[in-house]
C-alpha cells in the first residue's frame, strides 16, 4: 500500500510538473495562429498524457512479462522526458522569481499608486527565458535519444604509464582493461561480439576484467558465455567481482530462507562462468606474472568501496599477504573510491590500480582539456586516469550500460595500457 500510494504522489507530481511547464508553452506560441497553436498544445499533451497514463497503468501491468528491450527503451524515455521537463523548470523558476522579486520591489519602493499601476499592466514571463528553458529541456530529450545508438559504439583509449621500478622484462607490457560489461542490459548479441573482436585485434600480452559482469542475475551471462570465451592473451585473462556481481539488488544484502539459497547459488555460477570462460577470478588474493625470469604482482580484491551505499565484500590484507617481495604491483578493484579510501593511505607500495564502476554517468562531455558528469560530484574519480605521487589509478568508464540503453558523450571503452 505505501509503496502504490508514492507510486500515486509520483504521478501528481509529474502532473502539476507538466502544467507547469505548459505555460512556457503558451508564452512562446502567444503570437502564433489559431491553428498553429491548436497543432501545438495537441502535440504536447498528447506526448504527455500519454506518458503519465502509462506511468498510471503501470501498477496493473505485467511488466515483467514484456520483452527486455520494450522495458528498457520505454521506461528510458520516460526518464528522459522527466529530466528534460525538470531542466526546463530550472529557467521558469527563475523567471518566477524574477517576476516575485519586481512585484516586491513595486510594493516596497514605489507610493501606492505606482505600484498599482505596474503591478496592474503584469509583470510578463520572459520570453526568453521561456525558449531558453524550452531549448535546454528538447536539446537534452533529444541528446538522450540519440545517445541510444551510441552504448555498443566501443571507443579505444590508448595510455603510456612511465614507471621507474618497472622490470626491465615488463617494459612494453600491453594490458587491455574492461569493466562493467552489465551483460543482463544486452539486447544485440552480434554488435557485441563485435566489440570483443576490437579487444582481440590490440593483440594484448594481458587482459583484466574490473567487475560487473552481470546486472544481478548469473543467468544474464548465460547467452554470452561464447562472446567473452574468445577472450584470450599470452598471459592470461583476470578478473574481479563487482557490486552488482552479488545479486544485492534483486535479492538484497542479507536475505532469508529461499531468496538467500538463490542469491547464493547465483554467485556460485558467477564464479563457475569466469572460469569457464577461462578467466582467472581474483578473490582477495595475487598472482605473480612472469615474464623473462621476472616478476610483478597482480592483486585482484572483492568489491570494497568507501562510498556508504555500497557493500563493501573484500579484503585488501588478505590479498596482499606476501606481495612486499614484488618490485612492482597492480591491484584490481572495482571501485575507485577504493583508492582515496585506503589503497593510497596503506598501501603506498600498489604502483597501479585499475578500476570501473562508475561509466561516467554514461553521459557527459569530454573534448581535449575538458572533462564533465554529474557523477563527478559523488566520485572523485570518476574516469580516465589519475596520479598521487608514484601511484596510479585508472578508471574504465565501461563496457557496458545499466538504466540508460545508450552512452552520450562518455563512450564505452576498451582500455590499453602500455608499461614504458
């Protein structure tokens, strides 16, 4: 009943959202024709009923029962329709309260009569910042839109990382990274495949996987087994677990009784996945790589974030047990608020950490010398790579997608990695 009754305040609100943002509308069609306007006001209530009737019927549908790709565009285009009327009200309130703050100025500096006689004639929206609001909200929905044909757009970072205590046996070492690969968001097997084709085609010496192979469910991975097998390099493939590797958010952290024998049994296929598809799963624990006779480490932990909404499941102590004889060590951790929260302050001696987690938002703006997303504000490090003194941290912004079905301005990304 609570939870129909927010459902139900979800709704009112996007109402009084649209009638609100109608009047913007009004404002810059006031001088169009009848007609014209009666071709607008239709369009835009059409396209807005029509949202707020399906987010109303959606308590008695069976959505579940629809296909992955009708649920995932559909309520994607809700969302997007909701965050580009929610940018258009930035400038109408600011309008508004233009408009309050002249109103009061009227009450308080001028004698009765002129104030009468100003506030009388109205205080007029702006036009412009009616079309500014109305711009901003239709340039966002359709940036968004667009953005769908970007999530299988697989773009190549190329990274030199200049280490001092590098053996002289690991100079030239290329490491391609991948993360959240989210497979349970896949709907094109072929554009893929694809992708795993571009990894192979840099010929890397070694390929590690950082976390997130699935959405929640072991069973996601299930129709792609054969795609991620053809994974392969001299030295091997590794991995890690992710937040969402552990099912936390189908069956919650601590669940009882049945949910707790299926949560479990997922993450047991998880792992039976990795290996099957030939991968090496870290689990709080190091490799040695050798190359030439020499020796690096590689350190692969469970997720472990300083971030209080997500569960933190490794242990670092435990995977570095024995790692002080290596000259040269690279940690594999999901998340890179892990890095700030005790990589950097304890383990002085990781040389370079590799981390995902965070897709940048999946939309932003990067161009040479710039970088943006409103997920810079929660992450620190959010994307691409970072230094503190002789430490490294990278961050892939992603193989795949989870929520949004696309990528705008922040592509999906095959990382490699070059050790000079």
């Amino acid at each position: 009943m609570r939870n129909r009754n927010f459902f139900w305040i979800v709704v009112t609100i996007l109402i009084l959202l649209d009638l609100y943002v109608f009047q913007a509308v009004k404002v810059v069609s006031q001088s169009a024709s009848h007609k014209t306007k009666l071709v607008i006001y239709t369009c835009y209530w059409t396209i807005s009923g029509a949202a707020i009737v399906m987010l109303a019927l959606m308590p008695f549908l069976n959505v579940e029962a629809w296909s992955k790709s009708v649920r995932t565009y559909l309520f994607a285009t809700l969302l997007g329709l909701f965050f580009a009327k929610f940018v258009a009200v930035v400038f109408f309130l600011v309008d508004d309260i233009r408009r309050l703050l002249q109103w009061g100025a009227g009450k308080l500096f001028f004698n009765r009569t002129e104030a009468d006689a100003l506030n009388s004639a109205g205080i007029s929206r702006s036009m412009f910042l009616s079309w500014a609001g109305l711009a901003a909200g239709s340039g966002l929905f359709g940036t968004l839109i667009y953005g769908f044909k970007n999530k299988y757009n697989y773009h190549v970072q190329r990274i030199r990382l200049s280490y001092d205590n590098l053996p002289g046996a690991f100079r030239g070492l290329k490491i391609v990274q991948i993360s959240d690969i989210h497979s349970g968001s896949f709907s094109n097997k072929e554009a893929v495949a694809k992708g795993v084709v571009k990894i192979l085609e840099e010929k890397p010496d070694l390929i590690l996987f950082t976390g997130d192979l699935v959405n929640d469910m072991a069973v996601e991975m299930h129709d792609y087994i054969d795609v991620f097998n053809k994974l392969q390099a001299p030295m091997g493939v590794y991995s890690t677990l992710g937040n969402h590797d552990y099912g936390d958010y189908h069956w919650g952290h601590t669940p009882v009784g049945a949910k707790a024998i299926e949560k479990a049994n997922s993450l047991k296929r998880l792992k039976e996945i990795h290996a099957e598809m030939g991968w090496r799963l870290l689990m709080d624990e190091h490799v040695a790589l050798e190359r030439d006779g020499q020796q690096i480490a590689l350190i692969g932990v469970q997720n472990i974030s300083a971030k209080a909404r997500f569960f933190t499941y490794g242990d670092m102590k435990k995977a570095c047990e024995g790692v002080e004889k290596y000259p040269f060590k690279i940690l594999m951790s999901h998340d890179p608020s892990h890095w700030d929260g005790e990589v950097r302050p304890k383990y002085p001696d990781v040389d370079l950490m590799l981390a995902g987690h965070t897709h940048g938002m999946q939309f932003g703006i990067e161009i040479p010398g710039f970088k943006w997303s409103p997920v810079q504000y929660v992450y620190k490090q959010w994307a691409g790579l970072y230094e503190e003194g002789k430490q490294k941290l990278y961050v892939n912004r992603g193989f795949g997608f989870i929520g949004y079905p696309g990528r705008v301005g922040i592509m999906p990304e095959i990382t490699v990695l070059e050790l000079v």
